[in-house]
C-alpha cells in the first residue's frame, strides 16, 4: 500500500521549515503565525477553564443550599416522610435524606419588613444533604431547638432587618386567623441565633432557617412535612435517579432535580462557553491562516528548486505533500506551544491573578461588589483535545492552497529566467 508521505518528502519538508532562508521576512512570518496560533490556543484554554472553575463554584455553591433532589407531593405536603426517606436512601445513589418545611413568609423587626422563605429543617440530619452549617457567621444549626422559636437568617437578609444575634424578628405567615375582631394575620415572634452566608445573594438574602417541628406548627401541617431533600454520590446522575425514583413511587410523588431547577441558569452559562470557544477560536484561525501567506512567499522563494524537483522526478503529489508537510509543522509546534502555556496558565490563575493584583494594587473582582473574589480556574481534559485538534485542523487546512500551488509550477517556467 503507498504510503501518503515518503521519508524524502517529510525530510525536505522539515528541511525548508529549519533552513535559513534568504528572505528574513519569510521566517518573521512564520515565527509570527506559530506564535499566533499558540496564544489564541492558550488564551482559548485558560479563558474555558475560568469558565470551567465559575460554573463549578456557583454549582457549590448553589448546591450548598439547594438539594441534588427533591420528593415531594402534588399540591400538597407529604404524609409519613420517614417511610418516604427510608426507600429513597434504598437507592444505591442516595447518601443522604432530610426532610424540610419551606414556605414564604413575611419577616418584619421595627419599621424593617422583607419577605423570605422559611425552611424548617432537623438540624441533626441537614448536614447530609447541605453544607449551610459549614458556612455559619455567627451562631451554629445545633442552636435550633423544637419549641424555642429561633431562627437563623441569610446575611443579606439580617443586614436588611438591621437584625444580629439575640434580637427577636416577627415572623408573618400567609395564613390567617378568624376572630370576632375580623381576619387577622398570624403572627409569631423568634429569637435570631445564628447567620450564615453560603455565598449566593439568592440565598443569603431570602432564605431563613427554623427548626421543622417549629415550622410545621407555625404553618399548621401536624406531622406533615413539605418534601424529603436528597443528596446523591454523583450529582450529574441526578436526572437519571430522579426519573428512577419516580418510577419506583408509582408516579405519586413529585421527584425533582438540581438540572430542572436551575435549568435555565446553567443553559445560560453553557451557552456562554460555547460563544467564548466561537469567538477566540477565530483568533485561531486568523493566526492559522497566516500560514497561507508564509506559504505562498515560500513557495514563490523556492520556485527553482520546485522545478530541479520536478526534473529530477518529484511528482506533483510530493511537491504538494512537502508543503503541506512545512506548513502542518508550522502549525503543531504553535499548537504545542499553546498548549503548554495554557495548560501552565489555567493551573495557576489563582496564584498569578493576585500576585498582579498584589503588585499593581488593584481587584479586577472586588470583594466588595462580588460574591466570587478570586478567578477559580478547573481544567477539562476534553476542552484540551478539543481545542489542539481544532487548531492543528484549521492550520493543516491553511496549508492546502500554498501547496496546491507549489505543485502546479512548471519546470521550465520556473527556470526560464534563473
């Protein structure tokens, strides 16, 4: 079978790349297009892993407050969660179940009002399937206790009720209650032990805690709870637990997960990337396509050794092949290089980004402003082929038309004037 590229066309190929050329332009040019498509490489590959290490950060810290899974009824709260929890933990995916409360009230203290959804938890179990404790500011989860009447509230929210730990809050419920005086709203005052910041403005400014038992008084549900949260040993098999466990309730029960609830969120970010990878992938190719114009100075440079090629025998399959042999290298070192530098860069964009902030004295994300301070940066190794392929198809593609026509020259048209 013959072979596509024979040993003396790959090493006259390598031998015109590495050759000192008469025309310095030439190798500027060349030096110019790998240096070119190695920076569109790294820049593609640093800016997709900061997108990488945002996407997973904000999943954290959604997924922080939010559960992998929910089990809840139709229009109606859930009667005998501990049988409920007890199958779903059955589930080979399932490591942890908690019941919750959740409803939304109106909080008021002084002439400070702000509506919020209160989630009455068993502090005991919520560590399995949140991780609000770990991000306590004042006060711990164990502080809720049934029939106290406390309550610990998001950052953002204690701050718009001007409220700290130990001051009371008045808790207003949608209900109401019938008396001779007319229809009153009911009402329920709570003691503030803890604060927590779990980094979400979402979060930190319309979520409240309360002990369930608590909660299922205030909103009087007797024993019934409003769902049982789930926490999953793989949270990207959510979907596919979730529609299990609908099958195994019989349909009876509502099961949602993380990937519905905040679908459009990360549809967003997902579409974000996809751009980004569009657009500095043409940075790519207008560095790869430089090689066009490398190869076309090339190839008029060497028309009279083209046409000793073409007497001594060369075909115009191996001249095209020989150019196309210079211009593919020319593409997989910029490559190479690009993906070394990236690769470098996004494992240490924590390091180098404050470092600059450190020596210019500046915040590009202000603490102040921003719930995300630093520039997380995650590498996926698939983002990696992706992009070094593309960039050595786009740059092997560049070389087509040079070599097309270097194998069109003819000898003696090429010698006539040497």
């Amino acid at each position: 079978m013959r072979r596509m590229f024979r040993p003396l066309e790959i090493w006259i190929g390598l031998r015109y790349t590495g050759a000192k050329r008469r025309n310095h332009f030439i190798s500027f040019i060349s030096l110019i297009s790998m240096l070119g498509i190695g920076l569109g490489v790294a820049a593609l590959i640093t800016v997709l892993s900061v997108m990488n290490g945002f996407e997973e950060e904000l999943r954290t810290r959604i997924l922080g407050m939010a559960s992998h899974a929910t089990i809840s009824g139709y229009q109606q709260p859930l009667e005998d969660w501990q049988k409920i929890a007890a199958l779903a933990k059955q589930h080979p995916e399932v490591v942890g179940v908690a019941p919750y409360v959740q409803e939304e009230v109106m909080l008021t203290r002084g002439k400070k009002v702000s509506g919020a959804l209160i989630r009455g938890i068993l502090p005991a179990r919520e560590p399995a399937v949140s991780t609000v404790g770990r991000h306590m500011l004042a006060g711990r989860l164990e502080d809720l206790q049934a029939s106290a009447y406390r309550i610990i509230l998001g950052s953002e929210l204690a701050a718009s009720l001007r409220a700290h730990v130990g001051d009371s809050i008045t808790v207003v419920t949608p209900q109401a209650n019938f008396s001779p005086a007319g229809i009153l709203p009911r009402l329920r005052r709570f003691r503030v032990v803890g604060i927590f910041e779990v980094g979400m403005y979402e979060y930190d400014r319309g979520v409240a805690l309360v002990q369930m038992q608590d909660a299922e008084r205030l909103f009087r549900l007797g024993d019934k709870v409003t769902g049982v949260r789930l926490r999953l040993e793989d949270l990207f098999q959510a979907r596919r637990v979730a529609r299990e466990l609908t099958q195994q309730f019989g349909g009876k029960l509502r099961v949602e997960d993380w990937t519905r609830q905040h679908a459009n969120f990360f549809r967003a970010v997902q579409t974000e990337k996809r751009v980004m990878f569009v657009i500095l992938t043409l940075i790519v190719a207008v560095a790869a396509f430089n090689i066009v114009s490398t190869l076309v100075m090339v190839v008029t440079d060497k028309r009279a050794d083209i046409a000793i090629l073409r007497t001594l025998g060369a075909t115009p399959g191996a001249i095209l092949r020989i150019f196309m042999i210079q211009g593919a290298l020319i593409g997989v070192l910029g490559t190479a290089i690009g993906l070394v530098g990236g690769i470098a860069l996004a494992l240490n964009v924590e390091t180098i980004v404050p470092a600059i902030e450190k020596t210019f004295g500046v915040h590009f994300m202000d603490p102040s402003v921003y719930y995300i301070s630093i520039l997380p940066s995650k590498i996926d190794w698939s983002d990696v082929w992706h992009i070094g392929i593309v960039a050595f198809l786009l740059s092997f593609i560049a070389t087509l038309y040079p070599a097309w026509r270097a194998s069109r020259t003819q000898p003696a048209e090429a010698l006539r004037y040497e």
